[in-house]
C-alpha cells in the first residue's frame, strides 16, 4: 500500500522515513518531491564493457545550470539522501519535468528498504533542455511491505552523490 503525504510527514518526524534535507513544502498527495543535486556524470566510451567499469566525466553543475544534449545518457543526483528501512520506494519523474521531456529513471526506480543515500538518476532528453542545481525533478513514493524486512546492504550502499554503474563488480557468467 502507497504511503500518503501526511503520512510520508508522519514517518518523517517518527524517524521510520529519513528525507535529508526534509521540506515539508515538498510533501505531495502521495509522494516526496526531490531536488537535483549539481553532479552530473555521462559515460566517455563509445562502447561500454559491462564486464570493465565505465569511464565517467564528472560535472558540477553552477547556479547557471548546465543543458543537456538529446543522445546523451546522463546520471544526475538527488540533492537528499531518502530512503527507509521499514519501506520500499519508488521513484519517478514530477509531471513538469517529464513535460519538458526529460526523463529520469526510467528503468530502476526500486529503491529497496534500508536503502538511505542521494539516488542516482537515469537522465535523457528529447531535445535540449538547461537543467538546475536544487530544481524539483521527481518524487518519490514509500510503499508497504509484506513480511520479515531485509535492509539493502549493495554495492551502492554509502553512495553520496551520483554513481556510475558498478556491474562489473557482478560475477561473470560462465557456461
């Protein structure tokens, strides 16, 4: 069952949620809305081996934004760490955002209990979009879970910005 507003705040002030740098302003019917951290990645090769970590430009992001490119993948951040061992989360692009044609986390946004860091974003646009530090691009749901908790203990786990992908730290599969 999908938490709601008051009780995402509910959770919050009981410290069963864990929202760093929680607004309640930001409080939706049934979601948080987050913020983009000023770290964006995009991968350098022209082909990626899963197998072999991917080389990753790194850039911060001033207060003037920074416009990101159609045919580019991008990984962005969230400005707050989120997460929380008694619920799963889910996370998805706030309507504006995807109005403009930015998408953002289009194929892992599962966040499992007890994961509690920055998330990193899937980004791409469908043309060019100037993009800012600390805009609300998402929101984030809290779910319910049915029986015994078990807390996320992954290779991204103590992540504090933007990731890279860490694949290649998965075992290889032999015939």
């Amino acid at each position: 069952m999908i938490l709601s507003g008051p009780e995402i705040l509910s959770e919050v002030r009981a410290g069963r949620i864990h929202i760093d740098d929680f607004d309640p302003e930001r409080l939706e019917p049934n979601s948080y809305g987050f913020r983009l951290a000023d770290d964006i990645l995009w991968y350098e090769q022209d082909v990626i081996d899963c197998y072999e970590p991917p080389t990753a430009e790194h850039v911060k992001m001033g207060p003037e934004g920074m416009v990101l490119e159609p045919g580019r993948f991008y990984l962005g951040g969230t400005m707050e760490a989120m997460g929380s061992p008694h619920y799963a989360a889910t996370l998805y692009a706030c309507r504006s955002a995807s109005t403009l044609g930015i998408w953002i986390q289009f194929s892992a946004p599962l966040g499992h209990s007890g994961a509690v860091f920055p998330w990193t974003l899937e980004m791409k646009v469908a043309h060019p979009v100037r993009v800012y530090p600390g805009m609300t691009i998402g929101k984030l749901a809290f779910w319910s879970m049915q029986g015994d908790s078990i807390g996320y203990d992954g290779k991204y786990t103590g992540s504090t910005s933007a990731v890279a992908s860490r694949f290649s730290l998965d075992a290889r599969v032999t015939d």
